[in-house]
C-alpha cells in the first residue's frame, strides 16, 4: 500500500491489519514514534494524520487515509518548529521516551487553539502520559510555543 | 433541514387526522405514533423493557451523559469510572473530543482486537447531551424516547430505524473483546420498538 509519511511518498508491503506503528518503525524505519502501552493508553506513539492526532499502535495500516506526519516531519529545512524549539527552550525532556508523543499532540492542540489555557492543555494533552512527571514543563513549553507560533506568523 | 420538514409534514398530518377524529389535542411526549384503540398495555410495556434492557445497557448508556463524561464500565472495572483521559465531549460541545484529543485519536473505524484495546465504530462521539439518559429510570428514559426535543428529532419509527442502521449504535452488540454486548440484536430492537410504538408506545411510571 503507499503511504505519504513526512512528506514522502512510500510503498509498504504490510498486512491491513498491521498497527501504522510497526509499518513507521519496522517497515520504513522512521524510529521517533515510540512503542509503549500497544493499547493507546499511554500517547507514546502519537502522530499526526492531515493535523488530526492518532494512535498508531492500534491504528489498522490499511485504515490510513490522510497524510501522516511523525515527530520526524515536524522539522522544515532543517528549522526546528515552534513546539520543537520550546521544549528544547524549557528542557522538558527527562528520560524522553514520551515527548515524540507529547510534541505531536501538543503541535494539534497549537494548529487549533492559538493561545490555550491551562484547561485546554490538560483537556489536550491528559492522554500523553509521562513517568518522569515533566507536566508541568511540558504546559510551560506549550505556551511558550504558543508565544513562539505568534511572534514567527 | 430535512428533518425538521418531515416533523412539520408529520406534525400536520397528525393534526389533521385528530381534528377529523375530532380527538382532543394532547402534548407531543404522550402523543401515539399509532392506532391505540384496542391495545393490552401489558404488551407494550413488556416490549418497553426490552427496549429498556438495550439502551440502559452500558454499551449504550455509558456515552448517553449529561456531564460531559462518558464512562467505563465492566467486570474489571468494579464501579462504573470516568472515562480515563480526561476524556470530555468537548469545548465545542459537539462530542467529539477536545482540540488535541479527540474520541478518534484512538476510536478507529472498527474495534482494536487486543484486550483493553481501544472499541471502535464509524464517527466514535458522545450522544448529544439533550439524549443523554445514563442514570435515569426506565421511565424517564421512556418518556424521553418519545419526545422529538429530546430523542434527536425523530419520530418513533426513525427512533427504530437508527437503532437498526446507525453504525455506531451497532456497535453496542458488538463491542469487542472483554466486553459485555447490549442484549439482543439491532433488528431485535427495531422490530420491538416497532411492535411498542404499535401498541401505543406505553411508559411505566415510577
């Protein structure tokens, strides 16, 4: 089946029931999502399919309909986007093995609500889950994302 | 649009057929959508309960909210919880989820078959809340069933053919693994409303 992933059109040779996450990571080798709970519980795998945030562990390959757009997409000639440069701004990252997730919604959240509230970033983001406890960093990167967005338009 | 035509075409036709019956008018929630001349009450309200049986089912309820939660329920889970998440209708109010996580980040087209997986149906969302009936009696939610402002704008008979044909609703008799299905079948269903709203569609009273 052919897939547009980061910008990039590809054939997958993979059966429809396949999670898009094992296509991603096994099949074409784009290793920023990440595998954790396998039952979307955790956000971990969390991409983008034209904009809307989804999880590709338990997403069906053959139901993709859209662009899909990873952790790896998110970057435009080597320019980091605006969520990117302020989690690195914030230092969200602690171990880091949830934060493909957390900037994919965060990035949805950004395309639809230009300045959130807190509410709206608890509504948005209650589903990416983080062990090493980073929320309050990652509601700290998003409005300076947001702040970012605005000062880049 | 449409719909709101079909009620005005119905709800003209139904007037004119009272005032040639020269039937007193009656509010619309106790208004039959059939003969009821002649009906045994106890059929009805014996085909109620299985209706009853079906939408007060969690597979159905548990996204029929008021609160803007929909919940989780099951063996595993003891109580029936919140739908874990944070998951809301939405801001917008639509039912769809919030900006950022909507019911179809992780609700696909069809049922993830991993254990705890995620169900899934086309267009995964809450009910609107004017239909919501998690927590109400077999009374309140039989009465509600009846009243177009607050069953979707429908009449009995499209009642029934959304239960039959709505892909979400079909869902609740096939959840998924680890989960109880709602009892009977979609064309079980329709075929009682049919048969309630044909003996006059009677309520029980609390």
């Amino acid at each position: 089946m052919r897939l547009t992933v980061d910008g990039k059109q590809m054939e997958i040779d993979a059966d429809p029931e396949m999670p898009l996450l094992w296509a991603l990571r096994d099949l074409a080798g784009i290793l920023g999502p990440k595998f954790g709970c396998g039952i979307a519980a955790c956000g971990a795998c969390t991409v983008l399919i034209d904009g809307s945030p989804v999880r590709s562990c338990v997403l069906p390959v053959g139901g993709v309909e859209g662009d899909v757009v990873t952790i790896e997409g998110l970057s435009r000639d080597g320019a980091l986007s605006a969520v990117q440069q302020a989690w690195l701004d914030e230092q969200v990252a602690q171990c880091g093995y949830c934060q493909a997730g957390q900037i994919m919604s965060a990035t949805a959240l950004l395309d639809e609500i230009d300045n959130p509230t807190d509410e709206d970033i608890d509504n948005a983001m209650a589903g990416n889950l983080c062990r090493c406890g980073t929320y309050p960093k990652i509601r700290a990167a998003i409005k300076r994302a947001a702040a970012l967005k605005l000062a880049r338009a | 649009m449409r719909r709101a035509i079909l009620l005005t075409i119905a709800a003209t036709l139904f007037a004119a057929a009272a005032l040639a019956q020269e039937v007193a008018p009656v509010a619309p929630e106790t208004v039959p959508q059939a003969e009821t001349t002649l009906v045994d009450p106890t059929v009805g309200l014996a085909e109620w309960q299985t209706i009853h049986d079906v939408f007060a089912h969690p597979r159905c309820a548990n996204c029929h909210v008021d609160d803007d939660h929909p919940r989780w329920s099951g063996a595993h889970y003891g109580e029936t919880r919140f739908h874990a998440f944070n998951v809301q209708r939405g801001a917008d109010g639509s039912g769809f989820g919030n900006p950022g996580m909507r019911c179809m980040t992780c609700h696909f087209e069809s049922n993830s078959n991993v254990l705890h997986g995620p169900p899934g149906a086309p267009s995964w969302h809450l009910a609107p809340v004017e239909m919501a009936w998690f927590g109400k009696s077999s009374a309140e939610i039989c009465a509600q069933i009846k009243d177009p402002e607050r069953n979707g704008g429908r009449t009995l008979s499209e009642v029934a053919e959304h239960v039959r044909d709505d892909a979400l609703v079909a869902w609740g008799w096939a959840p998924g693994p680890g989960r109880n299905p709602a009892p009977g079948s979609a064309e079980e269903t329709f075929a009682a409303i049919e048969r309630w709203s044909a003996a006059g569609a009677p309520c029980p009273i609390d």
